[in-house]
C-alpha cells in the first residue's frame, strides 16, 4: 500500500499524490518514509524533498519554514515556503 503525500505552501498545493518512498530534512536530520511508517511530527528544514513514485520516477521539491506529520499512511508536508524542482 502506498503513502499518499500532500505537499503544501502556505499559498498553494504544490503536489499531492502516491508515493513509495518520500525523503524529507528536517531539523534533526533527513528522514525517510514508507507506508507504515511510525507516526512523526518533525520541523521542517530548508532543503529538498524527494518523492519516488509507485513507477520509480522521481519529483524533487525545495521546501522550508514548516513541519510534517506522518499518520497511519497519509504523510503532510506544510511549509511556508514550497516549489518543484523536477
């Protein structure tokens, strides 16, 4: 079962979908997450984001100045400031 992932700017959604795997940084340190992952509440830090697709293609996001949270298989990404890169 994948991880449905929402990332969101403070103006905008900037890519919701599935994922296998998501890479974040936060301000501990970068993080991964897979479906049934434990849950998390972390600080988000200025840095990209990595999110494998079920299809292995990759999408690249530059986000800072929030948090995230991992629940059941739903991760969120909220940060004031979010982009794609790739």
């Amino acid at each position: 079962m994948p991880l449905k992932v929402s990332l969101v700017s403070a103006d905008a959604e900037v890519w919701t979908g599935e994922a296998t795997l998501v890479v974040a940084k936060t301000v501990e340190g970068e993080i991964g997450f897979m479906a049934g992952h434990e849950p998390v509440l972390a600080i988000l830090a200025e840095g990209q984001v990595r999110i494998t697709q079920a299809d292995g293609s990759k999408i690249l996001a530059n986000a800072q100045d929030g948090f995230l949270s991992m629940e059941g298989d739903d991760l969120t990404i909220v940060a004031g400031n979010a982009a794609l890169i790739a």
